[in-house]
C-alpha cells in the first residue's frame, strides 16, 4: 500500500512494474478520505464491495444481494483481526 500511495503522488500512464489503475484509483480515494491508516486498510473492503455489488446483479435476485454483501463484509473484517 506503501508503494501505491508513493505512486498516487505522481500520476502517469504507466510504471515500470505495474499498469496504472491502481495509482488512479489509491489517488482518487485519497482526494477524498484523509491518508491515515484507517482509510488505507478500508479502501480494499471498499473497492471489492462497489465490484462485487454490479457482479453479484447477473446471479443473484436483490433480497439475495443484500445479505451477500454484509456476509463478505463481515468475513473481511473478521480476516483483518487474524
């Protein structure tokens, strides 16, 4: 994440060792959260529930939806505790 970061500052169209949508989107959330380490380890949670919420639509009914995604946010600040 460190390195992420290091990259938001200078955005360009490619990096030496990654492509550059990671920078875009680290430089994004940061434009808008304050960088301190909560907002950091909540940008992952966040970008896989704003994926998975369109991806879930082409397999699931709404009312299995909802309970989907609060079971994937609970597993994923149960895994962030171990």
């Amino acid at each position: 994440m460190t390195e992420l970061i290091a990259w938001s500052w200078a955005l360009r169209f490619g990096y030496l060792k990654h492509r550059p949508l990671a920078a875009w989107l680290v430089r994004a959330w940061f434009s808008v959260m304050p960088l301190t380490e909560w907002f950091a380890v909540s940008l992952m949670p966040t970008s896989a529930l704003w994926i998975v919420w369109p991806l879930s639509a082409d397999y699931l009914p709404t009312e299995k939806r909802v309970p989907g995604l609060a079971f994937l946010a609970a597993s994923s600040a149960l895994l962030k505790r171990s």
